[in-house]
C-alpha cells in the first residue's frame, strides 16, 4: 500500500516561483525567422502551464465556495423568515396557552412522585 503525495510537491496557482519558472521560460526564446515555431510553441507550453494551475486551483476550490454559498443562501433564507416574523407578534403564543400546556407536562411527571 503506498501513499500518493504528488500534491504535496505541487506549487500553489499564486506562488511566485511559477511566474519565475513562467519569466525563465520564456526569457530564452529566440523570435528570428529560424527559431519562430520553436519559441511560440515554447511560449505556448508556458502559458498553458499558468492556465492549467488557475484551473487546478479553482477548481480544487469550487466544492467549498459552493458549500460557504449554499450556507449562507440558508442563513439569509432563515434570518429574512424571521425578520418577517417578528413584527407580528400574533404567531407568538400566549402566555397562558404557555402556562397550560406547561402544567400538561409537569402532571404526569408530579403523579409519578
């Protein structure tokens, strides 16, 4: 059984050595007319490496901005029923409505004693 730790070696999409690896590369191309393919095939090499991390790296985070987000779609859901709530104090129940079924509980329990 063997652990895979290839995404330990892995470089973040914003870390600066891969804009450095991204300048070394495309630093060396030379654009004379023998060398164009050469270097635009280079330069599109470089460029694709740059895209595939921000790819890799949105990606990778899209499960959790879509669990943030579904959680505070919830929250806003919850706190604008109750901001609608409050107001009306009619939904509210009465207190003696609460002192009666407050004693429906309490009388089998003092019974039992």
């Amino acid at each position: 059984m063997s652990i895979n730790l290839k995404w330990i070696n892995k470089l973040r999409s914003e870390d600066p050595r891969r804009i450095r690896q991204f300048k070394e590369d495309t630093c060396r191309l030379a654009w004379d007319d023998e060398h164009l393919a050469e270097s635009l095939s280079k330069l599109f090499q470089a460029v694709d490496n740059l895209a595939e991390a921000e790819v890799d790296y949105y990606y990778c985070r899209r499960g959790t901005r879509a669990w943030i987000s579904g959680l505070a779609r919830f929250g806003a859901w919850i706190f604008g029923s109750i901001g609608l709530l409050l107001p009306q104090k009619s939904f509210l129940p009465d207190k003696r409505f609460v002192k009666s079924v407050r004693s429906l509980y309490r009388a089998p329990i003092a019974e039992k004693e």
